[in-house]
C-alpha cells in the first residue's frame, strides 16, 4: 500500500510539473504613434526613426 501511495505521489508530480508557460517580449518599445513613409513601389508603410523593423501594410502592423 506504500508503494501504491509513492507511486500516486510521483505519477502527480510529473502530471503537474509537465504543464508549462510560454512568454514572449519582442522589447520594442514605441512612446507614441510613429511617423510612416510608403515603401517606394509597395503598397507597404516602415518607420524610419524607430530602431526595429516597424511595418504597415493592409491595416496592421509588423515588427
């Protein structure tokens, strides 16, 4: 009965400890609206002063 009971405890353990969290920070931090020039010959916008890759195109926005 021992056994059965260690058993239960360890099986839980390893049920439990198999869940697991995911986070994701890109660190792009942007104070306010960017000023966007159009990509010459696309339908695409970039943020020139903004150190990262900012894009516009078709209503959303790229980093």
């Amino acid at each position: 009965m021992r056994y059965l009971f260690i058993g239960v405890l360890l099986l839980r353990g390893t049920v439990t400890s198999a869940v697991a969290q995911i986070s994701v920070s890109i660190g792009i931090d942007v104070p306010q609206y960017p000023a966007l020039a159009r990509v010459p010959g696309h339908p695409v916008c970039y943020a020139p002063q903004v150190d990262s890759n900012f894009f516009f195109d078709d209503g959303m926005y790229w980093v």
